[in-house]
C-alpha cells in the first residue's frame, strides 16, 4: 500500500521532453554492450536499446535519467512520470509514485440542531456549497400535549448556510412520518432517502414515493446506506442481504451472496460497487461483497471464506464502512470496530492489510475520505479520527454523541449523531 506502479501506465503516453540521441550524448556505451547480426549500416538492437553509433553494429542500452521512463515497447524516448492525483514521485531518483500525506489540522465546530423528546439524527449530506440536509426521527416536546402526532413529528432537518429548519420527508397527503434512516444526494433537485422500509426522490419541487408502482422489492427493515454513481444507477442496501438497484425507470431487487445485514455501499463506477454488511444482532459475522456490472460476488464472510490468519493480515471486527477511489479500481478501504482500517483487494478470501488504531473508548461507526491517505472515522461518545497516511490523529469533541452519518467535501467533513435529548452536528474544516 502507498505506491503505484508504473510498469504499465505509460502505453500510448507521448512527450517531446526527453530524446533519446540527447540522452546517448550523455551517456556512453555500457560495460556490456549487445552485438547483433553485422549490417552493412546500423544494428538491429532490441527493445532497450540503440546502436551505439550512428553506423554501429553495436547496441547500447538507453538509460533514461531520473524521473523518467521509456514510452512503452519499440519507443525511443524517455518520457517524465506523471503521478496521477494525489501522488507524488517517491524521490528523485524514483519512477515510482507514492500517496501524498495530508495534514491533521483541523478547526471544529458544534451544532445542537434539535431538542426534543425523541432525537435520531441518523444521516447526513452535502446538497451544495451551503446547503447540508440531516435525515432521521425528531419529536418536539409537548408536555401540555397540545400537538397532533403529525404536528409534532419530524425527519429532515435543513441547513441554508445561516439557520438549521425542521422539515418532513413526504409524498402530499401523508398523514405520518415515517423515521429516514439514509440519504445521498447527486445534487439540489436529485436526492434519495431511505425511510424505513422504502425510498423517497426528492426532484427539487416534491417529495415522491418510489417503492409502489416502480418495482421495489423489500421484506421489512431499514435502508441502511444508498449510494450511485450517477441518477441511473443508484443501489439501496438493507437487511439480510437486501440490495435493489435503480436504473433510472425502476428497481430491480438483485441476488446477493450473503443474507448479512448491508449497512455500506460506495463504488468508482457501475462495474466496481463495493459493500460490507455485519449482523446487527451480535452474532459477530461480518460480510464484503462486491459488483462487476453483472453480479454481486462474495469477497468475505466470516465462517464462510477460508484462510483467516490474524487480525494483522486478515479482515477482522465488524466491517461497519467502506470507501473506493477511482484511481484504485478493484481495491477497497474497509473500517472495522475496534480493529482499524484495512486495505483489500478483489481476491476472495480474508486477506487484507490493516492500519491498526488504538481503541481509546469510542466504538468506530463510519468512516470516508477524500483518498486512502485522508481518512475520517468516526467513533460513538463523540470519536473523531484522521489517518494521513503516517499517523492516526484523535480529535477531542465534547459531549457523548452516538454518532452515526459522516460526509466528506474536499475541505469540509460534516459528522452527525445524537446524545440524550439532542442532536449535533460536527463540522470539521480544514486548515488552510
């Protein structure tokens, strides 16, 4: 983990910066040069190499200069190394590329979003610069039981950049509100919610059901985690197993390896769709499933896949989050309760590397990073952590907050949870 390779990465890449008759000016023959057949004006040299001179029958090895490799097979250039995002040249003399640290400095700040007599904060998204939308259950106290159910109920609360406002996710005409579990959001007039037991499409004028009439296919239990990589393919997993998958007309409920409550589920893209599932109910079985654009596989199972070592080198704890990159296809960073973060790759079986964190009191919930060297894991009574790639930094928030939704926009990581009789919102920026 931390380097990219670049044995393959530079077919088809083409630069004028560095030719190869300068570089031979440079250099001279090798110790070892390779004769070859004698021609009556220049070597046929292989892959590599170069007639030494003009009119030699001697090949040379091209040496290319630090930071620089050959352009791919038959080239005659040497050509810079481009790290790709969030990588850097490993050193000056390397061709390898290693992930960037980030910085641990961070400035938090708190937001008690409700009070009242039931407080489930249970999610939370960005919808755009200034907007921040927290889905769960809120009751208003209502000791002179003046309030309707209805009147005193709700589960969306909405941030405008100034005030937080309550509000209801519903179709017009409900009468009951039903407790929001998920949300994700692809922007202000696209956002989907899991109530329990069935979505919710916002479409930036109304709220609109899309469970009957659309093919949606659940037996009882929460939507624990939606994710899409764009508003045609958007997946929707729940309990024992349960995934169904939207394609932009309707749902198709899918077959699934694992009858393991799914409480994550990220991707790169409709053929790389990554999700980790533990039962809810203390059997200590965990689960990693994964999507190639045709079927879901199993990648682990405790009990199931065989070949479990250590905690060191093989997935352990309750898989609880998981996060891809796009620049990591395949490859996938899974948070584990008590245990740290692993890094695993698609091979069937329980291997995996891990970061271990130290266990200081707060059980790991979430977890989501801009990439593998900037990481965010949060932990219940208020835990809060950053891995930069070097180091696992804690940060002290106050309170006891069971937290349970965490999203990440480049510089801004927002946290959300609930202690007895409130709901808070941790937002974290970072350092300039």
């Amino acid at each position: 983990m931390g380097t990219f390779s670049y044995t393959a990465f530079f077919t088809g890449i083409r630069s004028a910066a560095f030719f190869l008759l300068i570089l031979l000016t440079q250099t001279s023959c090798p110790d070892n040069p390779v004769e070859t057949e004698d021609h009556p004006h220049q070597a046929d040299c292989p892959n590599g190499f170069l007639p030494c001179e003009s009119d030699s029958t001697i090949c040379c090895e091209v040496i290319c200069p630090p930071g620089t490799l050959l352009g791919g097979q038959d080239s005659t250039e040497c050509i810079p190394v481009e790290c790709p995002q969030y990588y850097h040249l490993c050193g000056p003399d390397s061709t390898d590329c290693c992930l960037d640290t980030t910085s641990h400095a961070m400035t938090w700040e708190v937001d008690t979003i409700f009070t009242g007599f039931v407080n489930y904060a249970n999610d939370v998204a960005i919808i755009d610069d200034t907007t921040i939308w927290v889905v769960g259950e809120f009751e208003l106290d209502d000791p002179e039981d003046t309030l309707t159910n209805f009147e005193g109920r709700f589960n969306l609360i909405k941030y405008d950049g100034k005030t937080w406002t309550l509000d209801r996710i519903m179709e017009p005409g409900w009468s009951s509100i039903a407790r929001a579990e998920a949300i994700f959001a692809f922007s202000k007039n696209d956002v989907w919610v899991g109530n329990y037991g069935s979505p919710m499409y916002w479409n930036g004028d109304e709220w609109q059901g899309r469970a009957q009439g659309f093919g949606w296919e659940s037996v009882g239990g929460n939507i624990h985690t939606i994710w899409g990589s764009g508003p045609d393919d958007v997946f929707f997993g729940s309990v024992d197993g349960q995934i169904n998958h939207w394609d932009g007309t309707g749902f198709e409920r899918m077959e699934t390896p694992t009858a393991i409550h799914i409480v994550d589920i990220w991707g790169t893209g409709p053929n790389d769709v990554w999700a980790v599932g533990f039962d809810l109910l203390g059997g200590g079985i965990s689960t990693v499933i994964h999507y190639d654009g045709n079927a879901w596989s199993l990648i682990y199972e405790l009990g199931v896949t065989p070949g479990w070592e250590s905690v060191e080198t093989s997935l352990s704890g309750d898989l609880r989050a998981i996060q891809t990159y796009p620049f990591a296809e395949g490859e996938a960073w899974i948070m584990a309760n008590t245990y740290g973060i692993y890094h695993k790759t698609l091979e069937e079986s329980p291997d995996a590397e891990l970061i271990p964190m130290a266990y200081t009191g707060h059980p790991l919930a979430h977890m989501r990073g801009n990439h593998p060297n900037d990481l965010f894991i949060a932990g219940h009574n208020s835990g809060m952590y950053h891995w930069n790639g070097i180091s696992i930094q804690e940060y002290f928030l106050p309170g006891e907050v069971y937290m349970k939704g965490l999203v990440i926009n480049n510089n801004q990581v927002f946290a959300v949870g609930w202690d007895t009789g409130y709901s808070i919102v941790f937002k974290g920026i970072k350092a300039e």
